[in-house]
C-alpha cells in the first residue's frame, strides 16, 4: 500500500511560533521537515488580540506547511488538538499530486 502524500497547512498566533516549531521538531518520523512563513491574517474570524494588530487590521500570525502521508497527517493533527487547545490554531489538509526534490 503506498502512502497518499498531503499538504497540512497550519496557521497560529507569532507569539506561539517557538512553542509551535518545537513541538513540531519533537514528533519524530511524522515531520522530517516543513515550510515556516509569518503571515498577515484577515478576516471575521481572525482575532486582533493586541493594540498593534487593531491598528494595522491584521493579526500576526505564522504559517507552516509540511508535506506527509495523509495518515500521519491526521495523526497529527490529533496530537496538536491535545497540546494547542484553545490558541485557535487554524488546519487544513489538502491533497499533494506530486513531492519530490530536484537535487
């Protein structure tokens, strides 16, 4: 059977940003690498928690991408749901058609 690779995005607060990639670097063998952006979220549903936010009309947040097997993936995101409860951590899993790296 061979694995059905993914793209798990996630997107969480900057101030969670270290808390975030040093879990991540702790889950050997699901994440054996991933992708780390700071991004601007807008939105009705993106929160501006502090003075500096409000006035710019975005919050800052950060965004990581890590390509997988669909299984770890949901594993995953299992574990994040038990250890980022409450910080309104924002998923999603789409489908990867091709991975690969042009050395």
């Amino acid at each position: 059977m061979t694995s059905e690779y993914v793209c798990l995005s996630l997107i969480l607060a900057r101030k969670l940003r270290e808390e975030l990639l040093d879990f991540l670097s702790e889950q050997p063998g699901q994440t054996s690498g991933f992708t780390v952006s700071d991004a601007a979220g807008h939105g009705s549903g993106v929160q501006l928690p502090t003075a500096a936010e409000r006035v710019k009309g975005h919050a800052d947040q950060v965004h990581v991408q890590i390509v997988l097997p669909g299984a770890d993936a949901r594993r995953l995101v299992d574990q994040l749901r038990h250890s980022f409860a409450g910080c309104n951590l924002v998923y999603w899993i789409a489908p990867v058609a091709e991975f690969g790296t042009i050395a």
